[in-house]
C-alpha cells in the first residue's frame, strides 16, 4: 500500500469519532471567525438553499394566499428585517461529511419541517411530543424506529444504546451507506438523523446498555417517556424491562416477523408483570440473567418472548437451518421498515393519550393482503374403527367354518392373555388391535386408528405389531398351561380379521419350551429411545438375542457392531426420520395422530413428547416443523438436515444394531416376524439391554419398492439413495424380506412409559 493511501486511510478514520454537527451563527462575532476559519482551505462543500426555505415558510404561513414571484423578493426582505441574508438562519457543518448547509435556525426549521404533519399531528400535540425522550436499545429495527420518530418528531430526544457497529450484511435492513461499514450504530443513526434535523436531541450510548448505565440512560437528562426493546440479548431485554418497572416507563417492542409487536403499559399498569406474565414461571435473577451463556441456557427466557407458536412458517424453517446453512436470524428491510413505523405511530399515540392498551400484536402482511389461490393441503383420508357388531357377524361367519373348539378357557382367563397381549409395542403406539372371545375362539382384528398409515404399507407396521401381540398371548397362555395356536382367518374378511387362536389343555407337562420365561418380561419391555454409553455389548449376549429370534422358523437376525457400520446406518435412518417429518402425510400423521405433547392423554394411545429422550431444542426443532408450512419450505429448499440430530445422536450413542429378515413369501410373514422380534426384545429385556426401534427406513423402503405410491418426488429421489446405502450395509439381507431394524444399548430407563388403552376399549366377548 503507498504511503498516501495508508495515510489517508488513517485520517479517515478519524472522522468515525464524529456524529454531532456544528452550528455557526454568522452575526455572532466568534462563530464568524471560526466559520471563516473553516472555509478558508477549501476542503468543505457548501450548499446554500436558505431563500427557498424563506419562501416556503412565507408561503406555509399563508396558505390561503397566492404569491407571484416578485411577491415572495419582498416577503423575504420583510421577513429578513434588515439582517444580511447570509447571516440569517444558521450554518451546520457536518464534519463526517465535510458539508456546510445554510438553514433557518431551530424554531423557525421545526415549524416548516413539520407543516405538513398537520393536521394529522396538531401544533399543540406537536408541542406535546416535543417533551418526550425516548430510549431505544438496539438499532436494526431501532434504527427504522428512531429515523421516524425524529423524521416525524413524535418526541424530542432519543437515547440510542447499541455496542455493534456496522457490517456489511447489516445493510439487508439497515438503510445506510458503504462509507460507514464500521462505524458504531448509534453514531450512524445520530448523524442520519443531524443531517435531516440537526436540531433534534440524540445521546449515544454506545456500550449498549450495561448495568453501569441503565439508571443513566433511564433517568439522566429527565426519566424516558418509553423504551423501545430492540436488542437481541435476553438479560438485557428482562433487565430493561425491569428497569421500565420500576420507574412506570411503558415498553415497545417489534419482532420485524409477522408485525409482531409487544406493548406493556408500566406507566398506567405498574403491577403488570413483565412480558405479558409469559417469564413469570422462570427465575429471574439478574445474577443469573447475566452469566446466561449457553443456547440452552438461554432457551426457556427467549421462547416465551418469541412466541414459538406465532412465529412466520419462514421464520420457522430458517431456525431449522440455523447453524447449519444460516449463520443468522433472517430480518428482511420491509419487515425492519414496517417495524419503525409501527412502534412510532404506537408510541406517538401513547405520548398523546391515544392508545392506553398492552399486549402482542400482528401487523401480519400475508393474513391483511393473502394469496388466496388455493393451495394444496393434505386431506387425511378418515378412519374408522371396527365396530363390536362387526367383530360379532365377522366372527360369526368364521365359526361356520371352523370346527368346534377343543378347549375354552374361561372369560378372565382370555382377558389375563389380552391384558399381556397388548401390553406388545406397536408402531406410533397405534394399538390397531381389537380381540374377540367367542365360543372358544380369540379372534384378533385389525381396527384402523388412523395414527400409523402412511407407515403402515399393506400393513406392514400393524401386522409386526400383532406378532407381537400374539407372541406376548402366547407366552401368557402357556404360564397358564394352555396350549395356544394361531391360524390366518378362514373368511374372506382381508385386512380385518387378522388370526384366529385356539387354546388347548397342555396335553404333557414337558416343562417351558425355551423362550417361555420370556413371559416375565414383557410388562418391564419398553422401547428405550435415550442416549446409550455406546459400551461393548457382549457376544454371548447378541448370541441370546440371535437364539431368540431364531427359535421362531425362517427368521434370522443379523446384528452389527462397529462404529463404521454405525455411522452407516445413521446416514440412513438420519435421513428417512428428516423424510417422515417433511412428507406431508407422513407429517400430518406425526403431528395429528401420534405425537402427545401434553402429559395428559386421554386416547391412552400415540407417542408421549416425554418418552422421545429429546433436549428443549430438540423439542423446539420438532415445535418449528409442527407448522405444515414450514416442513413444506424445508423440503422445496432440500434443507431440514437439523431434523437428522436426535436419530444420528442416538445412534451414535449405541453400542449396536440389528436387522431381523425373514425368507421371501411365509403366509402371515411379518406376523411371524413380529412374533420372532418380541422374543427378541424380551430377551434384551432380561439381559437389561436397551431396543429402540428404527423403522422409517423399512417402512418406505417397502412402499418405495411397490412404486412409492403417495411419496412426492424429492421424497422417492432421496429413499432410493437411502435403499442403495442400506443394501450396502446390509448385502446379506439382499435375498430375504427385511422386517424389523433396531438399534441396541446401555441407557437409563426412560422417565415414563407409553400408555395402553384399557383392555375394556380393545377386548369384547359374545
Ligand atoms: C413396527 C414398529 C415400528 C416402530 N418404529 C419405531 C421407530 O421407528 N422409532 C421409535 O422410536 N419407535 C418405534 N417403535 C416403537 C413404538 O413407538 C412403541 O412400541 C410404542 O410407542 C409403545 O411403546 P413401548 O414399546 O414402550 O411399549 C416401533 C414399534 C413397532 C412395533
């Protein structure tokens, strides 16, 4: 670099120190010399507008008079009363600039400059605002605030506190130029605001606010009339708040999304708590407050300020992609324009006794002006459960058919199996079970409760699930002493009627068959979705879990171990679980029918938020993509990658995964399946090994393989790279049907089960 430019670039820089004009009177001797002074190099530009502004004063003063132009020569030589015209007025020089402008002096440029807000701001209210001093913390949307405010004049002072100085990707909002990259906030909204009103009263509070300062800021120079919140950190956001409080300020914030903005009126309320009551359930402690470093520390005090639930579907899927394809929170100029105009007009009326409410409000452009060309929504297609009439003439019409029944046990008895039979894990907790008792039969049928379907391709996921069940009846029959069989139904009935089981006496006590002890398990069995120690489980162990599942014939179990193949099968089913969150039917059914946000559930079915083993930000990142237009957004940008966490995290977490297959085209084949898998849970069960199961995978892949019916494209495009990865992982599946794919470890127990429904809703008798 030459020594000119390094030079000049030092001097520059100087000029970032300045954001307050100087004014020069010329008919005041000492202002003459220095004004003298300033020109005498040369290096100022001057510009000199002053009789037009007489002109317009003149005229603004007489607005039902027409003047000709000579008119106005001598109305300007009236009003000038003798004084030079050079000496009229006053001169400000603006030293970031280098500019020197002549205007009328402060009474005379507030009246002209505000003429035109009349009357929509009447003299006397003018007067009015004119007292009023304004905090405002945090300039990007502060910046839109404060420049109308003073454009508009609705207070006399403003106190702008701001540490931040300007960076380039500010300038998406903040409207100034590329000279002043660097320059602190607050001297860039000052000087904005000099070289429009160099009258206007602005202090600097360029630390931002500190504890130090926040009495000052408050109180120095009179008590503020109302502080603007626009800041982005949440103990300064309390503390102000407190602050206001205490001191009877009313406080304004606007979110730049959706319009939103926040009003709490401590001057007429003074008990009112801060932000709505909305904190009143956390500690605040300002001690505390300030040492808040973490994101998850500052979660629970940032979301009930930013309202979740009503935030824009965009603002939602961009905090998806936060971190992972955004680096900051998006704020567009308009949403920043709006804004400033919004909180102005708000606190002018406050000031003038206009407006005395508090809340959350939404200027929301997309609901006042709405694209109201249809959009597609997902229709569910509607269940319906079966009723017990059916079961009745359903079952009626199979015992036609079938031979008298050799044994019956009694009515308790059955229920003691149902009672054990769906205590059976099922995919989403779907329970898409209803068992019959009839003449010595148990028929099982399918009731369709709509939670699990997109899921459930040709009924993969249920009928894993009535295996289940069925193995769970069976172990309980035979702690009974009763021999238990299951056919596929004799009647035509597809889909429905699912098996017919028969008891028997046991005709010779030859002791338990192996996995009969299993029986002592499943009320303890329960899907562990926690973060594992990812410590060695041992062979012998896997060996038991093989054993199990293979004691039921033409079912086998592969189970893999390394972290490599691990982190394989995160790459899988990372993906598939982003999938089944931005699939609108997949997304409708998670969100309406299986997840249960709150404790209470009143179905006794679908999958409890608490039994996830999900962090608050997981938590929120699922809040964020509840909102079908968010997920929608996250797809068509081929985003949502955060979605991936929770499954790679667990995944990363276990100490291994398996893949029960079965041979090709077995009747009842994931019933079987599904028989063989509870085996193998319960086995882990008594070995205190953790299963969660890891399903989207093999569902899809299932429904993609028969065409994909139902999938979207970007959907299909993905789960054919995601089978490819599979097939990959798995080559010694490649000739057998893969039913059930899991991942095992060393977790806590979670903190609560899912619920059943009561054996009354799901078991009938004739
Ligand atoms: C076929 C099938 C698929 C399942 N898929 C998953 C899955 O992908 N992820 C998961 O966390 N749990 C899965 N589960 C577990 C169920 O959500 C769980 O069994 C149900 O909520 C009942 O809870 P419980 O197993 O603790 O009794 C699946 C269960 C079955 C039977």
């Amino acid at each position: 670099m030459s020594s000119e430019l390094a030079k000049l670039k030092e001097e520059s820089l100087k000029f970032r120190e300045f954001y307050q004009p100087e004014f020069f009177r010329l008919s005041i001797k000492d202002d003459k010399i220095k004004f003298d002074e300033l020109i005498k190099p040369g290096l100022v530009f001057v510009f000199d507008e002053i009789s037009d502004q007489l002109k317009e004063l003149i005229k603004s003063r007489h607005p039902s008079s027409r003047f000709e132009a000579d008119d106005y020569a001598k109305l300007i030589d009236k009003h000038l009363a003798g004084v030079d015209i050079d000496d009229y007025g006053v001169w400000v020089y603006y030293p970031w600039s280098k500019r020197i402008v002549h205007i009328l002096d402060e009474e005379e440029f507030i009246e002209l400059r505000t003429s035109a807000n009349k009357h929509k701001i009447t003299t006397a209210e003018r007067n009015i605002l004119a007292g009023k001093k304004v905090g405002v913390i945090g300039l990007s949307v502060g910046q839109s605030v404060s420049v109308t405010m003073a454009m508009e004049r609705s207070c006399g002072e403003l106190r702008l506190a701001d540490f931040d100085t300007l960076e380039l990707n500010n300038l998406n909002r903040i409207r100034t130029g590329v000279h002043n990259l660097g320059l602190l906030k607050a001297y860039s909204v000052a000087r904005e605001i000099a070289e429009l009103d160099p009258f206007f009263k602005v202090v600097c509070y360029t630390d931002g606010i500190t504890d130090e300062n926040i009495d000052d800021f408050f109180l120095r120079g009179g008590k503020l009339d109302a502080v603007i919140d626009e800041c982005d950190g949440v103990n300064i956001k309390i503390l102000c708040r407190i602050k206001a409080r205490e001191l009877n300020v009313p406080v304004l914030m606007e979110a730049s999304d959706r319009g939103t903005l926040d009003i709490e009126r401590f001057d007429l309320e003074p008990d009112r708590p801060i932000m709505h009551g909305w904190l009143q359930h956390l500690n605040i402690d300002l001690d505390i407050l300030k040492n808040l470093k973490t994101n998850a520390e500052k979660l629970p005090y940032m979301l009930p300020i930013a309202g979740l639930e009503t935030l824009s579907s965009r603002m939602k899927a961009s905090m998806i992609e936060m971190q992972v394809t955004l680096t900051t929170w998006p704020q567009l100029a308009t949403a920043v324009t709006l804004g400033g105009a919004v909180t102005a007009d708000t606190c002018r009326r406050i000031f003038l006794n206009q407006y005395a409410g508090s809340g959350r409000f939404f200027i929301d452009m997309e609901a006042l002006v709405p694209d109201d060309r249809r959009k597609e929504h997902f229709e569910p297609k509607a269940t319906v459960e079966i009723t017990e009439q059916e079961m009745k003439e359903i079952s009626g019409k199979a015992l036609g058919i079938l031979s008298k029944a050799s044994y019956s046990p009694s009515t308790e008895q059955i229920s003691d199996i149902v009672a054990a039979a769906i205590k059976a894990p099922s995919a989403s907790n779907s329970q898409p079970w209803k068992w019959y008792y009839r003449e010595g039969y148990l028929f099982l049928f399918y009731s369709d409760t709509g939670i699990v379907s997109f899921g459930d391709f040709e009924m993969m996921a249920s009928d894993i699930a009535f295996g289940a069940a069925i193995e769970n009846a069976a172990l309980a029959a035979h702690a009974m002493g009763l021999d238990f069989n299951v056919d596929a139904a004799p009647v035509e009935t597809p889909k429905v009627l699912v098996a017919v089981i028969r008891f028997d006496k046991k005709s010779t006590d030859n002791g338990l068959y192996r996995p009969d002890e299993l029986v002592n398990y499943i009320g303890e069995r329960v899907t562990n979705r926690n973060t594992g120690s990812g410590k060695a489980i041992s062979k012998d162990i896997f060996n038991d879990l093989k054993d199990a599942v293979r004691s039921v014939a033409e079912v086998d179990l592969i189970i893999k171990d390394h972290p490599d193949e691990l982190a394989q099968l995160a790459n899988i089913v990372g993906p598939a679980e982003r999938l089944k969150l931005l699939n609108p039917s997949s997304h409708y059914e998670f969100y309406n029918k299986e997840l249960r946000w709150e404790e209470d559930n009143l179905s006794f079915d679908g999958v409890s938020i608490k039994t996830l083993g999900i962090s608050q930000a997981e938590e929120i990142g699922l809040k964020m993509v509840k909102d079908p237009q968010a997920a929608n957004l996250l797809a068509e940008w081929s985003g949502g990658q955060a979605l991936e966490y929770t499954a790679r995290k667990s995944i990363a977490s276990s100490s291994g995964f398996g893949l029960i297959t079965m041979s090709d085209f077995i009747s009842m084949q994931n019933i079987v399946g599904g028989r063989a898998m509870q085996r193998m849970w319960l086995t882990a069960t008594k070995n205190k090994i953790s299963i969660q199961p890891l399903m989207a995978p093999l569902l899809y892949f299932a429904r993609l393989r028969a065409g994909g019916n139902g999938m979207p494209d970007f959907m299909k495009k993905e789960l054919e790279k995601l089978y490819e990865r599979f097939c990959k992982l798995f080559p010694e599946a490649e000739e057998r049907e893969s039913v059930f794919l899991f991942r095992m470890g060393l977790s806590e127990t979670p903190v609560m089960k899912s619920l059943r429904k009561p054996i009354g809703h799901v078991f009938m008798h004739y």
